[in-house]
C-alpha cells in the first residue's frame, strides 16, 4: 500500500491477522462437517464417530442419517480415532495431536502436540490396549505409549528396532500380549510381550503397508490382511510369516477396512473402490461407487449396510454397489 502526503512517499505494511496455531484454536462449527475430508470412523454401541479434516468430528446415533459436530479443543487435521468402550476414546493427527473424550465423543480436550514432541510430523494411527495402556504411531519411528489413559504419553520408539526411522502406519492387536504395526519397505513390525518391543519382520514385499486387519481365527493364528499404495494386498494365516498376494482388480491405494461377522472383510480406497476379501481369505471381489470419491475408511452396520467416510465426508450404503 502507497500513501503519498506532504510531498512525501511513504510505504506502509498490510496489517496482517496474527497467525494461530491449530493446536490452540478449537474445531469451527460448521454446518458442513459431515460433509467434509473424514480419514476414520468407528462404532460405539449405536454411535458412529468420524474425524477428519480441520479438527472436525461428528457422530450419528441414527445409523448416519443425521450428523452432529463434536466440540474439539484442536482445529488440526486427525487421522484416526479409537474407543476402548462406549464413553472413553483418543484422536490423532497432524502436528502429533492427540485428543481425548469420556462422553462417547460428544466433546474431545488435547493430551499431547508437537510441542511435547521430540520432532514434528503427523500421527496416523491410536489404539488403546484398555483405558490405561495406549499406543499412537506415527512418521519418521514416531511410537508414543502411555500407561494412564493419556495423561502422559512416553516416547517408546526405542523399543522398537526401527534405526532407519521408517513410518509407521497403522496397528492392530488379537490378544493383550499381540500387536502388529506397519511400515515401509515391507516391513511389519510384531510385539508378543504387550507391546514392550516390537521386533520388525521382513517380509517379501518391497512397498508400504498403509493398513492392517488382524483377527485371531478359530486355528489359533493371527490372520492378517495388509494393504497399501497400487492396490497392493496380502493376506498372512500365520501372524505374517508368510504372505500370499490377492488380485485386488485395482491399482487404486487402499486406505483401511473392517472385519465383517462373517469373518470377511470389506477394504476401501481411491477412486470409490471397495473390495470384499472372502472369509477364507482366498479371494476378492471388487465394487466402486458412482462418484469415484476417495474413500478412507468404513464400518459395516448390518450385512448390508455400511457408512463410508472419504473425500466427500459420510455416505451411507444400503449395499455394495452392484451387488
């Protein structure tokens, strides 16, 4: 801006708003919530909970017809949520945020940021054990635990042997003394002892795992299904010592997915697609919606009824397309 007086030129600086840290200002209510980038939802009882872009968070206790927007202390981007029971649930994402609620999501309040962080990055996945023991993961080795509900959480990346700092992605558990996490360069990291290490396993793929599902079967073994970037999928029947690679009929990236009651599971990713892995995990059947959105993550209501939530927010399914 250029203000001439007096004879004189004189330059003034714009006044510019000062900036405020996602961290510090509360999610801004917005009617279009639900209609927003959500990254994941779960079931609580009767509720659906989805997070996603802006700090948002909104729920449905009427099977995803109707939403409402959670008060969130954070207007940072998260990435996944996690309820241990019908009251108590944890919220990561972006900047390390981790936020809390005991109202079965209805208002959330921040544990930790980037600020008590040994260095910046995003968080991508939280599970909790039980209401005290937690784990949220994270880029470059980021692994934090915490032993009481969230009120400290504990950089724990030294027990797990990651020394080239690889991602981790997502994680999963089958018993109290069984986790998994995945990784880059194929790599699936295991604990059997809680989650006091996590010893890393090689297995023959050379790309990310974005997502896991893991179940313990009526064998006795850890049945896996891993998946990620180029429509890449595995499925593992013991614990992933050995992985057996599906035609996934799509080279779109896989996001995340659910168990069924059936003991198959249902996979989504870019595009609209979503893919139903047999309960044997031997096959795949591939659907995709008309709108081509991408999709992050879904939970299934009844056999056939499920909610997606994706690029283009919540969008509830009375079916598989084309089913």
């Amino acid at each position: 801006m250029l203000v001439i007086g007096l004879g004189v030129a004189t330059y003034v600086q714009p006044a510019r708003a000062d900036y405020q840290d996602p961290l510090d200002v509360p999610a801004q209510a917005m009617a279009s919530a639900p209609q927003s980038l959500l990254l994941d939802i779960t079931k609580i009882d009767d509720r659906l909970v989805a997070v996603g872009e802006r700090g948002h968070i909104v729920y449905s206790d009427d099977q995803g017809s109707d939403w409402r927007q959670a008060d969130v202390a954070v207007s940072a981007q998260l990435n996944a949520v996690h309820f241990v029971d019908e009251k108590e649930g944890w919220a990561v994402g972006e900047d390390a945020a981790i936020v809390h609620s005991v109202d079965s999501g209805k208002t959330w309040q921040k544990q930790f940021d980037a600020r008590d962080a040994d260095f910046p990055g995003p968080l991508l996945d939280v599970h909790f054990k039980n209401a005290s023991e937690g784990y949220a993961v994270g880029v470059f080795n980021k692994l934090y635990r915490t032993e009481d509900g969230g009120n400290t959480w504990t950089a724990w990346n030294d027990h797990a042997e990651n020394p080239e700092g690889w991602h981790f992605f997502a994680m999963a558990q089958t018993d109290p003394q069984t986790l998994y996490i995945t990784s880059e360069v194929g790599l699936l990291f295991r604990s059997m002892d809680g989650g006091e290490s996590f010893t890393p396993h090689q297995t023959d793929y050379n790309g990310s795992f974005q997502g896991i599902l893991a179940n313990r079967a009526a064998d006795g073994n850890d049945w896996l299904i891993l998946f990620g970037v180029g429509g890449k999928l595995f499925v593992s029947k013991d614990g992933g010592e050995t992985l057996q690679s599906l035609d996934s009929h799509t080279r779109a990236g896989l996001a995340s997915g659910t168990w069924l009651d059936d003991g198959s599971a249902l996979i989504v990713g870019a595009n609209g697609i979503l893919l139903h892995v047999a309960a044997d995990l031997n096959a795949v059947s591939r659907y995709q919606l008309d709108n081509g959105l991408p999709l992050s993550d879904v939970v299934a209501l009844s056999d056939d009824d499920y909610v997606v939530v994706g690029l283009g927010g919540v969008n509830a399914l009375e079916q598989l397309p084309g089913r």
